[in-house]
C-alpha cells in the first residue's frame, strides 16, 4: 500500500467539470490536496473551486499534458469516452478505471453485469429492431436507451407492442432496453468504497424518492428494516468486489412490496444521494473518494445526526434566501448561471432531531 500512497499535496486530476468534481474537489482542498479539472467547457461550475483546464474528451494530446500535471485521475460522470480513459491510463492511474464505464454506460450491459455478479434485477430484454418489437413481452415496462439517458430522459412507460413501438420511434430507433415495471415499496441507495487494498465501506442506506425520474430527496436512517438494509448493504458490497474498482460506487435499487431488494442502476463515482454525506456522516462521499483512490485507509461512515436531502431543481434555487435563514437547513450551491428546468441547481440538507421531520417555515 505504501508504495502507491497519495500524499497530501499532490494533484488529483478529474474529468468532468460538474458539482461532483467540485464538490470532490472541496473535499480533496481540506485534506490538502490540488485539484486539476479536464473539461470541454471553458469555465466549469467545478473550476471555480479548482485549478482548470479546456479540451475535448478526444483530444489525446491535451490529455496527455493534463496527465503530466496530476498524481491520479479520477472522472465525475461516467458517460466519459472509454478511449479517454484508456488514454489517461497509458500516463497515470485512472481511479476507478476504465471497466466499471465500460458496464455503467450501456444499460443492457449493466444489467447482464448485474445478473452474472449475482444481483437480482427486474425482467428485461434488449429492443435494438422490429424483431425484439415483435418478441417484447415485458409489459407494462419501461422503455429506456442503452446509452445516454439520466434524470429519466431517454425513457418511456409503454403497455403494450403498439405503444413500444411508437416509444422506439419517438426514441429514434436507437439501441434500448425493456424492463418490467418494479411495483416497489421504496428506492434506496448504497453508495460504496473500496480502496486499493480491496477493503469496502459502505455508508448507510438512504432511502429515494423521484418525481420525474429526478431524485427529490434522500433520507438517512431510512426506517427501512434491517433485514432489507442488510440486503441492499451486501448488494452494493458484492457490486463493488465484482466491478474490482478502486474508488466509489453507489447502486440504485428497488424495494420490492415482497421484500425482495432489485439492482436498478449503478454510477462509479460519487452520486446525488449521498450529499447527505457532507453534512450529517462522520466522512463525506467526496472525502471517501479522496481517500479510495489516493491509498489512504477508508473514512468512518457513522451517521452524525439523522438527515434528509432535498434537491433544488431550475427554479427552486431562487429561494435561497430561505433556506440559508432556516437553522435546521444547511444551503448548498452549485453556482450554475442559469436555472433551466429539471437542471440541478443546488441541495439542501436539512439535520433533523431524531423524531421531527424537517421545519419549512
Ligand atoms: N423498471 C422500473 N420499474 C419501476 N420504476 C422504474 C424502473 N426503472 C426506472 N424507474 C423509475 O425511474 C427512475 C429513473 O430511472 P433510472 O433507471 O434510475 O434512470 P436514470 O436515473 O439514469 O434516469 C428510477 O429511480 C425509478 O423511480
Ligand atoms: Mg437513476
């Protein structure tokens, strides 16, 4: 382990410029480490907090520079090209690598890599011709494209082989998957390290709730019972062996009414449900990432007081106001320009006392 020790002061590079990267570079700041973004935007809202630099994600050259200047590279989306991975990966390490994109990026693939290490998932079939149109029978179901989607874009409720098919239309006949609508009793959450040691940590389960397929809020302890928590806990684990990454993964899943915990979607680096982290755990998601790909030994994950996070969405984040005046509130901004709708502005989280919900007044 010593040998491929990070120390503080060294340079942490990360693709991508959105609020994951800043908030992960805030997070390596206080553990006085340098952080260097790569993105094609020429102001970032990460670089405002950090060191900066433009260029395209094919761009190898630029790549290459951007590596001479960082100890380790780490990305905030994983939508990041995998031939922008492989190229950083022939300069520095790229923590968590290239093999957890290569699955977290196309549905139909995430989903087999899902089954093979084990986790349960709802009923699907691939939809990429008129034939699997033909042969569809995961109804009612949600149609959703391979590669892409986020936030519930790219995804369409279909009943049966005539709306499917209009959905494949409207979704421009592109690769897609069909899964079987999950009659859940809840979403949850397990957002895990592993370090390169092999060591996993995982925090404690919070649980979702999505309007719009855009997560709304999480809360932490979930009231779930220990039983489903200790399923969702070894899910997240045994995902996190499998993918062997060094890094973080969060994996989203659903309760079902019967009891039963299903892997929906999984994201190799820090994930909007654990924000919570910042606030209201002994270590923060950003921090925990920090620690997992620079070598040092995995943070505590103890919840310090219960919490709930809610998201602010376009709009929403006008009423900053309120929330920075509400004691129980802590504000968090994402220093977007402009609110556009279903964009994520900010969050809030609110500390809760142990048996109140959250003062809105
Ligand atoms: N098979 C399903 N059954 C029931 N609800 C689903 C299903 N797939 C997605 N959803 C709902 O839509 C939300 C977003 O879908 P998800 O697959 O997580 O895509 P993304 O978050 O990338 O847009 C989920 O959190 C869930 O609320
Ligand atoms: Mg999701």
């Amino acid at each position: 382990m010593a040998s491929s020790l990070i120390p503080p002061g060294s340079t942490i590079g990360i693709l991508g410029g959105g609020q994951l990267g800043r908030m992960t570079a805030l997070a390596a700041a206080r553990l006085g480490y340098r952080s260097l973004i790569y993105s094609p935007e020429s102001d970032s809202i990460a670089g405002q907090v950090s060191d900066h630099v433009q260029g395209s994600y094919d761009d190898h050259g630029a790549l290459a520079r951007f590596a001479a200047q960082v100890d380790v590279i780490t990305y905030e989306f994983e939508n990041v090209p995998e031939a922008t991975v492989a190229s950083c990966e022939q300069h520095k390490p790229v923590r968590p690598g290239r093999r957890p994109i290569h699955f977290a990026q196309h549905r139909l693939r995430e989903k087999e890599f899902f089954r093979k290490s084990g986790l349960g998932t709802a009923d699907y079939q691939p939809v990429g011709s008129e034939a699997d149109l033909a042969r569809a029978t995961a109804f009612p179901g949600i149609l959703k494209t391979c590669t892409e989607g986020y936030d519930g874009k790219g995804q369409a409720r279909v009943e049966s082989t005539a709306e499917l098919e209009a959905a494949w239309e409207r979704l421009g006949r592109r690769d897609c998957i069909l899964e079987s609508l999950v009659d859940f009793d809840c979403e949850v959450s397990a957002i895990v390290a592993r370090g390169l040691d092999g060591r996993t940590r995982c925090f404690p389960i919070g649980r979702n709730e999505h309007r719009d397929g855009i997560l709304r809020t999480t809360t932490v302890p979930s009231g779930l019972r220990p039983r489903t928590l200790a399923e969702a806990e070894r899910l997240g684990v045994q995902l996190a062996n499998s993918l062997e990454l060094a890094g973080l993964v969060a994996l989203e899943m659903f309760v079902t009414r019967d009891g039963r915990v299903l892997a929906n979607e999984m994201a190799p680096r820090p994930h909007n449900s654990g924000h919570w982290t910042i606030d209201a755990c002994a270590t923060s998601q950003f921090e925990q990432l920090v620690r997992a790909i620079c070598g040092l030994p995995l943070g505590p994950v103890d919840v310090l007081v219960p919490s709930r996070m809610e998201n602010l969405i376009g709009e929403e984040a006008n009423d900053w106001l309120r929330y920075v005046s509400d004691p129980t509130a802590r504000l968090h901004l994402y220093g977007k320009a402009t609110a556009r709708p279903g964009r994520k502005m900010g969050h809030v989280t609110y500390v809760l006392k142990s048996d109140a919900s959250p003062s809105r007044s």
